[in-house]
C-alpha cells in the first residue's frame, strides 16, 4: 500500500534542519514531529520503500554530529534498517549499518558499533563494493581501541594501510588513528609525527575542514602534553575556528576540541576559564546528541577542575558520575585509568620532566 | 470627584507615560531599555534601562540642571505618543518639580517631530490621544477603587499613593524581556509544549500586581512586594529551594512562574531550563487524536526519563535517577520547572525528589491546582498561592493593562476606559476576580454593553469561564460560515498548539485556503480576537495562540455538522 506523503516538503524540511547556522536545538518539537508521523503512516502502509526513502531523505542529519540521540531519528534509523534487511537491499542495508556504527561509536556504544561496522563492512564485500568495505573495517579500529584491544585495532590499522595506495589522502584517516595508538603507549614524538602527516593529507582533500579540525586537536593535544603551550594554543584556535561555518551541525566534534583544549588549561591552571569552556562543551553535546562517550570525558574534567581548586566533595561526586556513566556503556574501569594516564597523567609527567630539565627538580 | 494627580510621582506618571507609548512595528510599548537607547542617542550621553528603571520607581531623577535630557526624555515620549499634549507634557515635569517646557523647547519637540513625520501636538487637551481622543489621566481609571469612606468615590489617590518607595531587589522590568530560547527551543517545546515557550519568549508578559500573590513574609521581608519575595527567597542560599505556585485555572500561574523564569535568566541566574508538563492526554500517533488518559498517568518515572535525557544522561530509574540528575547538575545553575503537579501520581514523591534535586543553585518551580493534599511540603518549600484579584486599584490597572494588550485587535475595548471604574465592583463580584474570566466579560463588554452582561447568569470559578466560552462558541455558529471558520480556525489552533506547533500567518493561511476558507478567514480571526483573546504574539510573521482552558472547552466540543 502507498501512502500520500509529501517528499518535497520533507526534503525542504532536512536541507532546513542540517544546514551550516541552522542548530537544530532551535526547531521546535511540531516541525520534528513531521518525521515520526510520516514515519508512522508508512509503517501502518508497510511501505518500506518509502520507509528507506525518509531515512535517506534525513542522511545528512545522521552524517552530522548534533542530533543523532533524538528518539525520532533513531527509531526511523532502526525501522530503516529493518526495512532494507525485510527487502534485501543489501547496499543500502551496508551504508545503514555503517552510519548506525558511526553514531553507536559516537555515544559510546562501542561493541554495539563493532557488531555494526563488521556487519557493514560483510555486506559491502558482498555487493562488491570493497572500499566501503575497507573503510568499515576500518572503523572496527576505534572501536577496538576504545575497548581496550589496542593490539587488534593497531592490525586492523596496519591491514587497512596495506592495501591503501600511498598517494591517497584518505589514508590520513588510520594513520590520525595511529596517532592515538601511538600516543596511547606514551611515545609522543611520533604519534606528534603521525598526525602532522595526517593534517598534510586531509588538507588536500576536498570539504575537509572538519576531518582538519578533529586532527588538529589532536595534535594540540599532543603538543600541550610536550610543554609547548603557545603552539597548542595556536593549533586549538585554528581548530575552532573551523567550526563556525557548519554552525550547530557538528557540535560534538566542536565540544571535542573545546574539551581538549581545557585540559591544556587546566595544566596552566586556568581553571574558571575551564569550568566555562567545559559547560559549553557540556551544552552542546548533552541536550540532542547524547553523546555519553564524551560527557563522562568532560565530566572527567570537571573533576580534576575540583579537585586542583580543592572542592573535594564537588570531584567526589563527578566521578561518581562518570562511573555511572560508563557503567551504563559497559565500559570497565581499567580502560578509565588507562585514559586518565594517557589524558592527565602524561602531562603531569611531562611537566615534572620538564622542571627537572630546568633544574627546578633534582 | 476630583483628580488628584497632583499626588503623583514622577516616576509613576513617567512610567504610565512610557507604557502608552508604542512602538508601532512591534506593536508593543515602549521598554525601558529602547527609552533609554533612544535618550542615548538623542541626547549624546549614556542611559541605560537602569536609569529609566530608576526615575520610574522615584529612586532618581533627572538633574533639574540637565533641561537637555528632559526635553529629550519629552520628545521621544511625544514620538511614540506616550505623551499627546503639551499639557501632559508639563503636568509631567511639574510632578518631578521641574520648570514647564519653555517656548522654544516647545519649538524644538515641534521642529523633532515634523522632521520624524509626526503630526505636532497642541496645547490643548481635547486633541489629546491618537487611541482614546481622551487624555492620560482619563484613561487611568479613576482608582482607588474601593469606595473612600463608603461615599462611592474613587479617587485617584490610592492609584498613585502606592506605599512610598518600596524596597527592590530586582528591577520591576526584570523579566520583561523575552528570553532568547535558542538552542533550548526544541527540549522546551518537547517538554511544555507550544504555549508555555510562548510565554517565555512573549514581549509584555505580565503586569504585577501585589494583590494577588500571596506570599509569606519574614521580618527580614519588611517592605518587599511579593514578588521581589519571591526573588528573595530564590536567591537567598539558605532560602527555600522550591516554590510552589497554587491557583485555580486561569489565575495566571504558569504566566507567574514564565516571569520569574525570565528574570532568573535576565540576571544570568540560570543557564539552563527544565523539567516537565506533567500530562493527562497524549497524541495516538497513527490517528493523531488526542486521547484523554485518566488523572494521575504521569508518574515520578515519567519525570526522571525527562529529567535524565533533558541533562544528557541515559536512563536511569528511581533512585539512581536522582543521584545521577543531581551528580550531573553539580557545578550547574538551572531552575527544574514542573507544570501541573495536580495531575501526578505520587505527586509527593516527586516533590520529595525535587528536595534531593534541588540546591544553592538549583531551584525548582512546581505549579498547581491543587495544593492541600501535599504532605512533604516543609521549610525548603516556599508555598505561594495566586488570589483573585479584588482591590480596585489593582483590578483597574489590569483591565487597562489587558485594554492595553489587546486593543489593536479588539478596538472596541479602548471605548471602555472612560467608565471602568464605574464597574469594577460588580465585575469583581461576577467573576470572583479570576483574571482571566474579567477579561472575558471585558471582551463581551466592549462587543455588547456593560448593561449586556449583567445579565450573567449566577455561576462562578470554572462554570462561568464554560459558560463564557460555551455562550462565544453558539454565538459563531450563528454568524454563518465565517462564523464556522472561525469554530474550525479554534479547533485547528487548539490541535496544533497542543502538537506544539508554532501557528504563523501563513500556516493559517494555507490551512484555510486547503480549506476553501480563505475568503472567510479575515472576518473569522477578527472574531476570534474580540470573543475569545486569541494572542496574536508576533505581529509580522504570527505567532497565534490561546490560553489553555479554552483548549480543553474546545476538546469538548462536537464536530460542526458538513458543510456548514
């Protein structure tokens, strides 16, 4: 049975939503309800074409980094994917499972993504579609990695390296994850290396700003921990700087930065100018995006604030939070101390090796 | 009877005057904050809305010296027709002891106006208001308002002889301007629906009237007004943390708990909105009907599921709900906003969390119908109940308020001012001084007579807002197919405000025009404005809504027979 629905408006309506200055936040809830209620009428019709047409209509929301925690959109991703698997579309089946494990990774449901990037990555082979396979695949890296299995997620990596031609810049992407891996085992220099030669790679390719921006914190990151804060700082304005041109569409990868970069000022114990950044962090991430993988990180942070500002009950209770939190994922507590001593602990060995070079610390 | 405005302020008339004056494109009066930006840039020195704020509660006054910015304060007034007459204009300056405007100044204002298009004042009265073709001092209702010594006075003393400089913590504008929702729009909308984002970003919201809030004082409250109470206790640290508002429907709580929302939020207070409308219906969302649940449907489940996904958390139940609400809050200034409690099952339960919830910087606003019943209310709590309103003096300065509010709409409601006062008493007697119901009758007023609606039947509270509503609701369908547009524009409007649909000009627009209705729609909205007080918030793009016991009148109400 078909069903009368108006997919002009509906495209209208999606070009509106994820439009560079347009914050989604800003759209009340009626002009969202336009897609649960078509989602409905074509589900009551058992229209799946149409079903699959509205989740594809909606792609550049879910590609985005603001909204994907709205239950309308995660129900008509899940009714999508059902409705591929019920036709047998088995590319379109293969991009739903991929962007579903790019959002799962996005909020922390990193074995869920797993599942999904595999799945993904199994049916693109199917269809012969190898480099979509190959970028799914890819993917399984970070979610190895935030699961603690740092060894596979650096063979996958090393695989996926091995059959990307030299020349091309989309290499930038395992080798930035490289970086991290590299960074995780404490060798900063050349994880500082690694993502220099990413940075080199993203910026030629074409709209890649973002992918820029995510690198670029990165390397701030990496750069503060080594003791050179003037040039951290240069790199984490330059990564901020790229983000007000997609306004409100990509404000996870914003609060990411925003959140890397108060960790190099908490160091130089600028700890209001923290507390505010982390809030507006905070803001961006928590209201639409459920993006858990970073609030629990950004309550981290506020932790460490408290603690070094001596409200000691206040740090108390935000790692209580972040407990909950990552309990709530699934997530152990070794894999947490293992990213407080790459996030925190790293600097703090840093800094004490920097003194002693001074001769302040013998 | 005699007027005595001699006994007014300066500040008092300044601030009538600033009031009346409108600012066409808005279509809203003048705000402080644009008095003084304008003052600024006439006069070429540096105001803000605190000087304004402040002249008008008499705290300060223009230097007698500085004749540049009175003249200046007088022109802009005269510009936005706060001021008609140059004997308003002097009436004005003699209040605050200041020498009448020369002739040359006379001149100047004259030569400010022409160059602004403006037609130039006269001296005389009788060419006084472009609304009322009455002066200020007419328009004001002729206060008091309870009889002075049982001789059916109503002098204008106790109008403008309010207690003598009250004690003010907050500026009486604080709230006044509409909040910029922002990226908090959507969650807002998802959890109070259309109307109550409507009350937060609507200009001119509300009109404070003393009278009708009761709230406890402590000796350290000596000469507070109520609502700068109520701000005291918010911001008091050790003050109670929840400040529940009572009242019968239509007595404005929701309006009152919006004002002080945007005031907390004014002063950077809070930075973040939440909470939840507890709800007795829902949307079936294949039939997209309304389905009417039975009273106590929403539960403290339904609560912490907003709460927790609202402060980004992934749901939790219970107890560990609140300790993971209140762990996330940590560091936060927020106020937690529940509407309709009366509705909740386990409503103390909820309140009890609340107290967990709440702290030095989070607040909580709980509104209800219903306020006996509650157990848990202790020391934290702060209880305020809405009263009707049944001085005079604060009845006449509603009604000419709402004259204020809504009389581009409704026209007619201008002609009502010369005699209010004359009727204040028995409006008061009828409708039990429930705000909402006299600006109904008001309406009806102004549409019949006053000697009309005394034949009122003998009901009270909420039986006489049905009959108000139900007797509009025969009256259009007795006026034809406009009379039935207007029937189906009320339904359309209560459905979509319900969705939480944001009904502009040219949805109605469209709407109509599926309908075949166009033709009818002008005459049909006209109608609604003068009968049923639909608010039209945005008078460039539309911004149309109505209040929320009309919404439940209009559930109520069988479909039209076809093709009427």
């Amino acid at each position: 049975m078909k069903t009368d629905i108006d997919w002009t408006a509906l495209q209208e309506f999606s070009s509106h939503l994820s439009a560079p200055g347009v914050d989604p936040g800003s759209i009340p809830e009626i002009e969202w309800k336009i897609i649960a209620q078509t989602l409905s009428e074509l589900l009551a019709a058992k229209d799946w074409d149409g079903v699959l047409r509205l989740r594809q209509t909606f792609n550049d929301l879910y590609a985005n980094d603001s909204m994907t925690g709205l239950p309308a959109l995660q129900k008509l991703d899940q009714d999508a994917i059902s409705a591929a698997r019920s036709l047998g579309r088995m590319a379109e089946l293969a991009h739903l499972l991929g962007a579903k494990g790019h959002n799962l990774h996005r909020q922390g449901y990193h074995t869920q993504a797993l599942e999904a990037f595999e799945e993904s990555a199994d049916r693109y082979r199917v269809v012969g579609n190898d480099r979509q396979a190959l970028e799914n695949y890819y993917m399984t890296s970070l979610c190895h990695r935030a699961l603690g299995n740092r060894e596979h997620a650096r063979q996958v990596l090393q695989d996926v390296l091995e059959q990307t031609p030299d020349d091309d810049p989309w290499r930038a992407h395992p080798l930035q994850v490289l970086a991290w891996l590299t960074q995780d085992n404490g060798d900063l220099p050349t994880a500082e290396a690694l993502l220099r030669q990413a940075v080199r790679l993203f910026r030629t390719l074409p709209k890649s700003d973002l992918l820029i921006a995510g690198a670029l914190a990165d390397l701030g990151e990496i750069v503060g921990i080594l003791g050179r804060f003037q040039e951290a700082r240069m790199l984490f304005e330059e990564s901020l700087a790229l983000f007000p041109a997609h306004k409100g569409q990509f404000n996870r990868q914003e609060a990411r930065t925003a959140l890397k970069y108060s960790e190099l000022l908490m160091q130089q114990g600028q700890y209001t100018v923290v507390e505010r950044l982390l809030d507006q962090a905070d803001d961006k991430i928590s209201r639409y995006g459920h993006y858990y993988d970073l609030l629990w990180q950004i309550e981290l942070a506020r932790a460490f604030v408290y603690l070094r500002t001596g409200r000691v009950r206040f740090c108390l209770s935000k790692l209580r939070s972040v407990f909950r939190i990552r309990r709530q994922l699934g997530l152990s507590n070794l894999l947490l101390a293992q990213y407080v001593s790459k996030r925190y602990l790293q600097r703090l060995f840093h800094s004490m090796k920097d003194l002693a070079g001074n001769g302040d610390i013998v | 009877m005699t007027k005595n405005h001699e006994t007014a302020t300066f500040g008092t008339l300044l601030r009538v005057h600033r009031e009346r004056s409108v600012e066409r494109r808005l279509g809203r009066p003048l705000s402080q904050d644009r008095l003084a930006r304008k003052l600024s840039e006439k006069t070429g020195l540096i105001f803000n809305r605190n000087n304004v704020g402040n002249w008008e509660s008499d705290k300060a006054f223009p230097s007698v010296e500085d004749r540049r910015t009175l003249v200046s304060l007088i022109a802009i007034l005269f510009e936005y027709s706060g001021i008609s007459t140059f004997e308003e204009a002097d009436r004005l300056l003699d209040a605050g002891n200041y020498r009448s405007l020369s002739d040359p100044e006379q001149e100047e204002i004259k030569h400010w106006l022409i160059k602004k298009g403006i037609p130039t004042p006269t001296a005389a009265a009788a060419t006084s208001s472009f609304r009322s073709g009455r002066s200020m001092l007419d328009d004001v209702p002729e206060a008091g308002l309870k009889p002075e010594n049982n001789s059916g006075g109503w002098g204008l003393k106790s109008l403008f002889h309010r207690p003598q400089a009250p004690v003010s913590l907050y500026d009486s504008e604080c709230g006044g301007r509409p909040i910029d929702l922002s990226t908090q729009r959507l969650q807002i909308s998802t959890s109070f629906g259309a109307y109550f984002v409507g009350l937060l970003e609507k200009p001119n919201l509300y009109l404070d009237l003393e009278s009708q809030i009761d709230c406890p004082a402590s000796s350290r409250q000596a000469g507070l007004a109520p609502l700068q109470r109520i701000f005291w206790h918010l911001e008091y640290a050790r003050g109670p943390r929840i400040l529940v508002i009572g009242g019968e429907g239509g007595m404005g709580k929701s309006t009152l708990s919006a004002k002080i929302i945007r005031c907390l939020h004014q002063e950077q207070a809070i930075d973040l909105i939440l909470g939840d409308s507890a709800k007795s219906r829902h949307i079936d969302p294949l039939s997209k009907n309304l389905v009417h649940v039975i009273q106590g449907f929403y539960d403290p489940a339904s609560f912490y599921d907003r709460l927790c996904s609202q402060v980004g958390l992934p749901a939790f139940s219970g107890k560990d709900a609140i300790a993971a609400i209140r762990d996330r809050l940590l560091g936060r200034r927020a106020v937690i906003v529940l509407d309709n409690l009366e509705t909740v099952k386990k409503g103390d339960e909820i309140l009890d969390a609340l107290k967990t919830l709440t702290s030095r910087d989070i607040r909580a606003i709980v509104t209800t119908r219903e306020i006996h019943g509650l157990k848990v209310l202790d020391s934290k709590s702060l209880v305020v109940q809405l009263q009707p309103i049944k001085d005079a003096a604060s009845v006449g300065e509603f009604l000419n308020w709402h004259i204020e509010q809504h009389q581009y709409q409704h026209p007619a409601l201008r002609n009502l001012r010369h005699d209010l006062s004359n009727h204040i008493p028995w409006l008061v007697t009828r409708t039990g001084g429930i705000p909402l119901i006299m600006q109904l009758v008001l309406s009806d007023v102004a549409r019949s007579s006053w000697a009309a609606v005394r034949s009122l039947p003998s009901l009270f509270g909420r039986d006489l807002l049905d009959f108000l509503y139900q007797a509009r609701w025969d009256e259009l369908g007795r006026l034809g197919t406009a009379g039935h547009t207007a029937r189906e524009v009320l339904r359309w409007i209560a459905r979509e405000q319900y969705h939480g649909q944001l009904i502009t000009s040219r949805t109605l627009t469209d709407w109509a025009v599926s309908r075949v209705l166009d033709s009818y729609l002008p005459a049909a909205i006209s109608y609604l404005f003068e009968m049923f007080l639909v608010t039209n918030r945005d008078s460039i793009q539309g911004n149309f809504s109505i209040y929320p016991s009309l919404v439940e009148f209009i559930e109520k109400q069988a479909p039209d027979p076809a093709g009427k």
